[in-house]
C-alpha cells in the first residue's frame, strides 16, 4: 500500500459507524503488516474466500468497495419524509 493508502484506511476504520467496514480495514492494514489470509481469516473468524473477496473489492474499486452491498428484500414502503415523521 502507498502512504495514502494507509492514512485512507486507518481514517475509515476509525470513522465508520459500521463494524463491518472496519473490519475489512483493519484486514487490510495487517495484510500489509504481513499477516496472511488464513491468520487473518482466525483473527476475524470468516472463510478464507471472505478475506480474498475484501482484497478483491479494495483492488477493484477502493474504500468504496469495503463497504456492503446493497441488500435483496422487500422494498421500502415509506420516504425518507415518512419516516423521519415516525
């Protein structure tokens, strides 16, 4: 990873309310710290596939591809505006 790299990394580990995002983050920072993908796959007890899938989405599309994917389901039935009413 270049210097960027790592301060973007670091700074969306700290600020994501999301656990899942930091996670993949903090993945990413000790897989450049050394750590390989099966130590990395006890240390946040997920299937290997998972790890290599985090390294995948960051090499393709960046900070951008550490967070989630948009989830199947039932679409939303209120607006933004109903909602914050309720």
């Amino acid at each position: 990873f270049s210097a960027s790299d790592r301060l973007s990394l670091l700074s969306l580990k700290r600020s994501s309310p999301h656990n899942r995002v930091s996670e993949r983050c903090h993945a990413l920072l000790l897989s450049s710290k050394g750590y390989s993908i099966t130590q990395l796959s006890d240390i946040f007890e997920v299937k290997r596939d998972t790890i290599r899938m985090w390294f995948d989405r960051w090499e393709s599309e960046g900070l951008s591809g550490l967070e989630d994917l948009p989830k199947s389901g039932r679409p939303r039935t209120l607006d933004a505006e109903e909602e914050k009413k309720l």
